[in-house]
C-alpha cells in the first residue's frame, strides 16, 4: 500500500494514518511518500521513524525529516 502524505504532518493525521494501517504490527508492505510533506511536527517524526522501525519504507523523505529522525533516536 503507498500512502502519499501532502502538507502539514501533525498529531491528528498520526491518529488517522493508524487507523487506516489496521492493526498490523509488520509494516513492510506499508510505503509512505513523503514528497509533498512541508511540515511535521515533533509527534509526526517519532511516527515516521516507528513505522520505519518496524518495517515501513519511506519514500522522498525530507532531508530535514531525516536529520530530525536521526537526532531522535540517538537521544
């Protein structure tokens, strides 16, 4: 399933993207373009960074996205 995320990435769309993932705990056929993202916030990138843990692929991340996932969890 491919995803395509536009605009803002903030808490409430977390809540939604939950939901329409299921309740599946393997996310690898799970794919997130994040192309048109312009903007997420602190809940949006710890998000991004668990369903890349468990298995989801991120597709046109952000470099800043990237920075900030990666700043995340070395803390």
């Amino acid at each position: 399933m491919v995803f395509a995320l536009s605009g803002r990435m903030e808490v409430e769309h977390i809540l939604e993207l939950e939901k329409l993932f299921g309740p599946q705990t393997d996310y690898s056929n799970i794919i997130l373009d994040l192309k048109e993202i312009r903007l997420a916030d602190r809940a949006a990138v710890g998000f991004l960074a668990r369903c890349e843990a468990v298995g989801a692929q991120l597709e046109n991340c952000p470099a800043y996205i990237r920075e900030w996932m990666e700043k995340e969890g070395s803390q």
